[in-house]
C-alpha cells in the first residue's frame, strides 16, 4: 500500500493540474485526508537520514560532527 501511494505522490508531482482537483477531493473527506497523510508521512527506511560528512562544507561539517557527539552522549 505505502510503496503504492509513493508511486502515486511522485506521479502527481508531475502533474500539478491534476494534483490539485484530487488534493481538493480528498480534502473534503478528513478522515480519508488524515489517513493518506500518516501513512507518507511515515518513513521506514532509515536512508532519507544517512549524510556523508566529507559532502559538506566544512562550517557545516564541523557543526554536524557536534551535533552526532552530543547525540551519541545522550
């Protein structure tokens, strides 16, 4: 169901007209609306969350290397 409605999610990014009347459908049905919301706005995969420190800049970097030393102490 979920891989289902990513694949919907993205096919609609492409096409804004249509996005828009079907947002606007289910918009009238709240409890539908809630439902589709929690479940894309679930995320099993861990991969959204992997960042390479050496792809940063280095300000960026450093302040990152912080924040996962602070984290890991908590």
């Amino acid at each position: 169901m979920k891989s289902l409605l990513y694949i919907a999610k993205q096919f609609l990014a492409r096409r804004p007209g249509l996005r828009r009347k079907i947002v606007n459908a289910i918009y009238r049905i709240p409890a539908l609306d809630m439902r589709l919301r929690a479940v894309l706005d679930q995320r099993e995969d861990l991969a959204w969350r992997r960042v390479d420190a050496n792809d940063l800049p280095d300000d960026t970097r450093e302040v990152y290397e912080k924040l996962r030393h602070r984290m890991k102490r908590s």
